[in-house]
C-alpha cells in the first residue's frame, strides 16, 4: 500500500512539485507525519493537508522542515514562492467562477418571480386553482354587480385565463377595462404633445419671418460692414521741394527735369573708356539711377540697365551726357555702366569707396557738372 496519496488532478503543477519535493524530503529523512508535526511545531492534520496538495504549508513550516531533513532553505524557498504564485491564481479563479455562480442563481431567484406569460397558454397543474379563482369572482360579482373593476395597473392581463384554456367557462367573459381617468393619463400625454406642439409654432414662425423679409439678413451684413473701421489710407513719404517723381514714376525721365539730380545725387561707381569718363548717378530721394559720360568726343555713348529697365546716351558734341532714369531696388554700388568711344575703346564703372561716392571730380577736383 502506498504510503502517499495520489495528488488532485486540479492542481496546479507548480503547487504539484512543490508537494511532491516535500514528500521526497520526508521519505530521504525517514521520519513519520507524527514526527514531522511534532518536530516543526504544526499539528498533523496541518501536514497531512500540506502533502496531499489540500492547503499550502506557510513558509515558516517550510523552513523548518528543511532544518529538520537538512535541505538547503533557500531553494526550497524558491519552490514554495513558485508554488504560492500559483496557489494564489487558483484562488482568484476560483473566487470569479463562485462569483459567476452566485449571480447566476440570483438572477434565477429573481427570474422565478417575474410572471410567466407562457404559463397562460398551456393548461397546467395549476387549473384547478384558476377553476376556484374563477369561481370566487363569479360569487363575488353576483353579490356586487356594480363594483367598478380595478385601475388597469394592478394585475397584468397574462394572469386572467381565457376559455380556450378551459372549456366549462365559455359564459364567463372577462370584464371590460373601463377608460382612464381624464386627469391621469390622458393628462400625462397630453403635456408632451403641448410642449411639441409650440416648439413648431416657434419654428414655423421663425421661418415665416426670413420667407417675408429676405433683406433682413442683408441688411444687417451691412450695417455691420458699416460699423467695421475702415482701413487706414497708405501715406506716401512726403518729396522734397522740386522733386517730382520717385520709383517706377521716374523711368525714363530726365533727372535735371524732376529734381533728382545736384544735391540729392551721389557717384557709387566710376570708369574710364579711354579718356571718356563714365559715372553712375544715383539719387537716394528719388530711388533711381542714370549713367553720365564726361570728357566725351562727339559719338561716345554710355549705356545702364537696373531694375529691368535699360537707358542708353550719345553726346551731340565734344563735352557730357547723361541717360534718361532707370529704377534701383537694392544697392546702387552694384549697377554698371558701360561706355564706347567712337574710337571702339570701351570701359564700365566700378564701385568707389562710400566716402569718395559723388566727391570728386575726373580730374580729382570738385565736380562742376551738377548731374
């Protein structure tokens, strides 16, 4: 015979090696349960559940076991917290399934005390019952006729038997249900209707208004516009006196013309084609350019471009000339002019240092040429 019983099938296996290694340790030792109870200070019937896999022994139990056998504590302890998780998510399952069979035998409890309207379309165990029910009312109504029958809530009509369900009362009909009173129900649908019906007066009343006066709406977009600020007028820099043009107004014109030239004109570059010198005028006021042409020989011509535009000048006779204006956005020291003399000799203007810009003359002497 066996000295050990077989382990539930349920357990788990972790709880399942852990019983059996204590087993195993009792055996190797030689000792009885009685003698392992005694020895550990836990009662047999403790034992005895520990290693037939019925409870999971506490650690300090463990603990001594392993000093009274002579294993090593801590892998015994390593098994017994192995054992312990699994003991722990045995419980938790348990405890959900006992759950879910609490609440399906309560809402069976609860079940059984709904009416069951099937009950009233088969005959039952119940008919001789319903025959001394219907013969109570029978008695009932023949000593008071006039009784007015109860409010239409106290009893479902699945309960009243009908005479298909038994044939010995064909000549018993049940009693018609006599009309709500006119404050209760009648007044409990009416109030909702009340409440739909003024939300549509409202919104056909809303409606008829926009259908009538269309420019309603439009009206009020413009008085709105009306009332919104309007935008502050661009103000353009005021121009000196006898300055007449600026920008893009000033192309192609003539800068002595519109006051661009003399004071308010600079030389950001300057060059020679032979002896002709060839200069870029620019004037900050008027934001524009022209090439000029000094020391020049009748036919020396001097041509610019800035701005996308292009201005060329031929001198007449033997002295200087100057191109119509051209536009500049950026930086003046950046636009060229270029000159050819007669003689085919050519030349373009480079930048000078700002403080040389428009100060000297070609011969190193002021300028006498106000351009």
């Amino acid at each position: 015979m066996p000295r050990w019983k077989a382990l539930p099938e349920e357990l788990d296996p972790q709880v399942r090696e852990f019983a059996g290694q204590l087993r195993r340790l009792i055996d190797r030792s030689g000792l009885s349960v009685a003698a392992v109870a005694d020895s550990t200070g836990y009662s047999k019937t403790s034992w005895e559940r520990y290693l037939n896999g019925r409870l999971l022994p506490p650690l300090r139990a463990v603990l001594a076991l392993a000093e009274q056998t002579g294993a090593h504590p801590s892998h015994l302890t390593t098994l017994w917290e192995l054992a312990e998780r699994a003991w722990s998510r045995a419980e938790m399952r348990q405890d959900v399934t006992m759950e879910a069979i609490r609440v399906a035998q309560a809402r069976a409890a609860l079940g059984e005390l709904e009416p069951d309207p099937a009950a009233t379309d088969a005959p039952s165990e119940k008919t001789g019952k319903a025959a001394k029910a219907g013969k109570a009312e029978k008695s009932a109504a023949s000593q008071k006729p006039e009784t007015p029958a109860p409010h239409p809530g106290t009893a479902p009509l699945s309960q009243v038997p009908s005479s298909t369900d038994f044939p010995g009362w064909e000549a018993v009909a049940p009693a018609p249900q006599p009309a709500p009173a006119e404050g209760t129900s009648g007044r409990r649908y009416r109030t909702p209707m009340i409440l739909v019906g003024a939300a549509g007066a409202v919104l056909v009343a809303v409606a008829g208004v926009l259908l009538l006066n269309p420019g309603a709406a439009p009206a009020k977009k413009e008085a709105v516009a009306r009332t919104a600020p309007a935008p502050a007028p661009s103000v353009e820099p005021a121009l000196p006196n006898g300055v007449r043009c600026t920008g893009d107004g000033c192309v192609g014109k003539d800068p002595e013309a519109m006051g661009c030239g003399g004071q308010h004109a600079t030389t950001p570059s300057r060059g020679l084609a032979g002896r002709t010198l060839i200069e870029v005028r620019y004037s900050s006021v008027c934001h524009t350019a022209w090439a000029r042409i000094s020391r020049a020989a009748r036919g020396d011509q001097a041509t610019i471009s800035a701005g996308g535009h292009r201005a060329t000048a031929r001198a007449e006779r033997a002295g200087d000339a100057y191109t119509p204006m051209v536009s500049v956005s950026g930086d003046p020291a950046r636009v060229a002019a270029c000159g050819t003399t007669v003689a085919g000799l050519k030349g373009c203007s480079q930048p000078l240092p700002p403080t040389a810009a428009g100060a000297v003359g070609p011969s190193g002497a002021p300028s006498r040429t106000p351009r």
